[in-house]
C-alpha cells in the first residue's frame, strides 16, 4: 500500500499543475520542455513522486520561475 503524499509534495503537485495550466500546456508538452517523461509528470502532479532537487529545477526552469515558488 503505497503511503500517502508529504503536504510538501502535494504543495510541488498543485503548483505544478497550476502553472503548467496557466502557461496552457499539455503534460505532453510540459515533460518535453523539462526533459521528462509524460508518466513522471502525471505521477508529480498526483504527489506521487518524491522529486529531487535537480528534477525541481528543471521543471522550475520549464515553468519560468524560481525553483523556491514551486514549494510554496
């Protein structure tokens, strides 16, 4: 049984998928951007993924902020 998300990683998936939203891409799209695979950013954006520190760069840089707004 898998354990339930951090209240961090839940803060990394809703602001993830808030700012992929608003820049208006697809997680096809996004993941490509970022250098990721589809299926990892689906699993980031349920808080399923416990991401790294380099990998939360990336998708900061892919989404055009700081990494620090990301977990906030």
């Amino acid at each position: 049984m898998p354990k339930p998300p951090t209240d961090l990683r839940r803060i990394l998936a809703d602001n993830v998928r808030r700012l992929r939203g608003e820049l208006g891409l697809s997680q096809e799209a996004f993941a490509a951007e970022a250098g990721l695979h589809r299926t990892y950013i689906g699993a980031i954006e349920r808080a399923e993924r416990n991401v790294s520190l380099d990998n939360i760069a990336r998708l900061a840089k892919a989404l055009r902020v700081e990494p620090s707004v990301l977990l906030v």
